[in-house]
C-alpha cells in the first residue's frame, strides 16, 4: 500500500493503477468507511482512499480543532482492506499559501437542509472533492447514502462540470442499535448516545408507517419530530436542527410522497451534532 502525502507523489503513481476507485473520507475510519472501501473494489482493480480533513468545510464554531485524526489506525484499516493508495495531504499541500478563493456553487442543491445550517459547507465540500478529482483522477468515486446531500451534490457536480467519473453510493451503516455509524460518535457519552439513538427511531418509525401506506408528508414529519422529543425528560437534551422530507433527486421538498424521498434529521445532542436519514421509495 501506497501512503502519499503530496500531489506529485500521487501523479507519479497514477499511471501504474488502472482503472481506479477514490473513496473520500476525513478519516477516523469506522466500519462504515470500511464498507465503502469494499464496495470500491468490486468497481475497480485499485483503491484509493483520501485521508483529509478539509478546514474549508467546518464553520468557524465547528469541531475543525478537534476532530479525531488517528492517523496509524486509519492506514491499519486501509491496509486490511486491500487499500493501494492512501493520500494524506497536509492542509498547506491542499491549499498553499496565496491560493486564490475558488468556489463551486449549485445553490439549488445546497441552500436548504444542511446547506441551511451550516454556511459555506458545501462550497467547502465541493472545493475539496473536485481538487481531489483533478489529483487523483479516479474512474469510480464511492460515497456514502448517510451524507445524502453531500452525495446528491457531488453527482450533480461531476456531471455538470463533464468528470469522466462514475458516482458509487454505499448504504448507511449502523450500530447493533441503530445508531449511523460516524467518526463523531466518539464525543457522545453514554448518556448522550442513549438519547442520540432517538434519531434512527425517528426515521424507522416513520419509514414503517410509509411501509404501511402512509404517503403525506405532514404526518411522517410529525412521527420524526414526536419520537425525537418524546424522551426530552432526562438530563440530555436534543435540539432539532431540521427535520425534513424532500425529493432524492431534486432536495425540494414534498407535500405528498409520489417519488424516491429522503426523510432527514439534523440534531444536536449536548455539543456533537448528528445527521442521519433513510430513503422511501414508492
Ligand atoms: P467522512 O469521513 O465523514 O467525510 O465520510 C467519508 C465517506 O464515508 C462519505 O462518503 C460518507 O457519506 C461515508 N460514510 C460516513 N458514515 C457512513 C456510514 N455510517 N455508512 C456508510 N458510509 C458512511
């Protein structure tokens, strides 16, 4: 395995690896990073992973400082999954000193949901990924059905701007319990994951009444909203960002549930915030 922490190092390996795979992650790898990097192998002979953690995509209040970074544990995880290219870059190898701002926008995409809260996100995210493309030059990029915004974004990114890259998504992976796996889960204590497990009940209460027939939107967004509030009597609290139903394709949102529909909860629990979703398909 490759471990390449500049980009000339990783354009002179480039051509040796085929037809190749790109999983973009922040590290902190969890089973759900893992799942991925599986998945990446059955679209291409080679894998690349991306080890970075992009400050142009944390607020100025968010956990940039303090995001987990356990390097050694990552490559052992890359390394076991028959990873052949991990690219580490450091922040100043991403952006140089005197780099001009650069921003890639499609603000009917990323103006609601987490686009809402969280200001400049996605130009951060689409900032990194493309420079990443452009880097890398992957064949196949695979990203996660958990990050469904990102995902959405991304797609339309690659396609708009001409990427010869075909976009690979992975199904959320999850606790014993429910909970979406994600490298933040590491702040919650016990007592916060506890209350944090009401998010994943929110969204499969409401996927079964869809199951059983259930199609207004009202109703399936009160189911979320209920079951997250419903168990506010303890000591951790859980603050609602948004919850929401909007179309898969088009992320605007919906009275009536007649396509592919995203049901969506951001919330925040103690310090951590917390995203998850799940997918209805009529
Ligand atoms: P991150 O390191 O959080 O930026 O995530 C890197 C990639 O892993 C993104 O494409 C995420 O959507 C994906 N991912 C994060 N959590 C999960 C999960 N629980 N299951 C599957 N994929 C995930």
């Amino acid at each position: 395995m490759n471990v390449i922490e500049t980009i000339d190092g990783v354009r002179a390996v480039r051509p040796e690896l085929g037809r190749l795979a790109l999983v973009p992650t922040m590290g902190a790898l969890h089973a759900g990073h893992v799942s991925l990097l599986h998945l990446a192998k059955k679209h291409a002979q080679r894998v690349a992973v991306s080890i970075f953690v992009n400050p142009t995509q944390f607020g100025p209040r968010e956990d940039y400082q303090k995001y987990p970074r356990p390097l050694d544990a990552d490559l052992k995880k890359c390394e076991d999954a028959g990873v052949d290219l991990v690219f580490v870059p450091q922040a100043s190898e991403m952006y140089p000193e005197g780099t001009p701002e650069i921003g890639i926008d499609l603000p009917s995409l990323s103006s609601q949901l987490e686009g809402k809260h969280r200001s400049g996100h996605f130009k951060g995210v689409c900032q990194v990924v493309a420079k990443l493309f452009n880097i890398v030059r992957p064949d196949v990029a695979v990203f996660g059905q958990k990050d469904f915004q990102q995902l959405r974004i991304l797609s339309a990114m690659t396609s708009a701007l001409n990427w010869p890259i075909e976009i690979v998504t992975g199904p959320t992976l999850r606790e014993s319990d429910g909970l979406a796996m994600s490298s933040r889960n590491v702040y919650l204590s016990d007592e916060e994951r506890q209350r944090a497990l009401s998010i994943s009940r929110a969204l499969f209460l409401a996927r079964g009444e869809f199951d059983s027939g259930v199609r207004q939107v009202i109703r399936l967004t009160a189911t979320l909203r209920n079951t997250l509030l419903d168990s506010q009597r303890g000591r951790v609290q859980l603050l609602i960002d948004y919850v929401a139903a909007v179309d898969a394709m088009t992320l605007q949102t919906a009275d009536l549930i007649t396509r592919p529909t995203v049901l969506a909860i951001a919330a925040r629990v103690g310090n951590t915030r917390l995203i998850d979703n799940v997918v209805l398909v009529p």
